[in-house]
C-alpha cells in the first residue's frame, strides 16, 4: 500500500488551516507544511494540531522573497527521505475528495495509483462543495466562504500527484507553486 503525504507552504491561514489539516490527514499518513512568515495565529494552530497528535512535520521560511518552488521541492524531499510513496503539493484551500465520495474513499483509490508515475489531473476542478454532482474522476472542493465568481468550474489548474520513484529517477522538480 501506498504512504502518502501532503505538502503545502501556507502563510497568514488562520482561518483555513485547521480544516485543511484535519481533512487532509483523513487521506495522508503525514503532511509536511511549511510555514512562511505568518503574522497571525498560524504558527500557532499547527504547533496545537501536531501537539494533538496528529502526524505533521513542520518547518518555516524566514526570508521575504516568494520561494514556493524552492520550499516545495524541498517538502518533497523530505517526503522522499520519509519513503512516501505519493506526494499530493496542496495550497491550504484545496480540499480533494473523490467525486460522489469522500477523503477515505480518496485515500483507498491514490493506495492503488503505481509510485514509478506522477499523474496530472485535468478532471481536477474547482467548485463549491453544493454543485452538482458529475462524472470528473477528483473534485477540489473550496470553501463556501469564497465569492459566487469562483462558481464556474475551471479546467486550467492542473494538480499534480507526483509518484516518489519517478522523480528519484527523472530528478524532476516543481517549477511554480502547487499547479502545473
């Protein structure tokens, strides 16, 4: 079976990282998250989750400069050097489930997906957790408090499901952030 982990560099959460957290683990054996910089009760917040017991690593950014490729693939080495198996880089607003599923349900299909492949998702979009229900394979719920103009599915943000044996053997890394 496949260990999974969720990577994410989240800055200034405080309303959202706790429900990332607590839905992300329910499909992850572990989430490595790094935090950058926040100013609120972010820090905070995950210092209490991992002390609740719940399997976080994590790790901070001091620097001003954006630096999400950089702090990405660092949480994906981490990952590696942890020996999982797939690495899901997540922004703290992202909430995967499988469609007419749940995050259990997630968790036992990304267990069968082969570690020597990264996957991209095209079927990966993202909606208010009330819209109807369609065939797409993932559904990348956002919260409801987001604005009505988020409604409109969108097909141009890619995720990425990226199999630890394939990067240890092409050596490839994240360019940009969380998508693509």
């Amino acid at each position: 079976m496949n260990r999974i982990a969720v990577i994410s560099m989240v800055k200034n959460e405080e309303d959202i990282v706790e429900s990332f957290i607590r839905h992300s683990i329910k499909f992850a054996d572990k989430i490595f998250i790094c935090d950058h910089r926040s100013t609120d009760q972010t820090p905070k917040i995950l210092d209490s989750l991992k002390s609740e017991g719940l399997n976080l690593e994590i790790s901070t950014y001091h620097r001003d400069e954006k630096a999400q490729a950089e702090v990405t693939n660092k949480l994906i080495e981490r990952a590696i050097e942890d020996r999982f198996d797939l690495i899901l880089p997540l922004d703290a607003d992202e909430f995967p489930i499988l469609v007419n599923g749940n995050s259990e349900d997630l968790r036992q299909h990304l267990q069968h997906l082969d570690p020597n492949f990264s996957y991209r998702s095209a079927l990966w979009e993202h909606r208010f957790v009330e819209s109807e229900k369609d065939q797409n394979l993932f559904a990348l719920n956002r919260p409801a408090i987001r604005s009505k103009i988020h409604q409109e599915v969108s097909h141009t943000n890619f995720k990425i499901i990226a199999g630890a044996k394939m990067l240890q053997q092409t050596g490839l890394k994240i360019s940009l952030g969380n998508h693509d």
